[in-house]
C-alpha cells in the first residue's frame, strides 16, 4: 500500500485511536513477530519509515472501520 503524506486518518480522541488500533493490532503482530503497534507509534514520532508504516497500517484500520459505522464517525480524515 502506498502511502501519500498530504492523506492520513486522525482519530478525534484517544477513544477513536484505541478503536482503530485495535482493528489492525492482532494483524500487525502478526506480520512484525516481535513487535507491537504500541512500540511502533512511540517510534514513528522520529522515525520516518514508522511514521510511514504507521500511516498504511492506519489506512488499513480506517478501510475497515468504514463497514463499522459505530467506529467511523469516531475519526476525521484530514487532507
């Protein structure tokens, strides 16, 4: 999946990111043995290629919260 820096998801609160994250957790540790999601969104803040992986990983949960509508009105899409 590429990735565009001008698109990305935010969740509005802590809540919406929870609710996302735990969309893609169990997939994410799954794919990165060794690794979780919550290292990786600690590295992301100065690591360009977390940053990156970070923001797929976040399209994927927002690709699925789009067939939630109790998960998708928790998130904003900012261009």
């Amino acid at each position: 999946m590429r990735s565009n820096s001008q698109h990305h998801i935010d969740p509005v609160d802590d809540a919406g990111r929870a609710c996302l994250e735990s969309l893609i957790r169990d997939d994410f540790e799954q794919c990165h043995p060794g690794d979780s999601l919550d290292d990786m969104r600690r590295r992301s803040a100065f690591s360009r290629e977390d940053r990156g992986l970070l923001r797929d990983w976040m399209a994927v949960a927002a690709s699925r919260a789009a067939t939630r509508p109790d998960i998708l009105r928790r998130m904003i899409a900012a261009e």
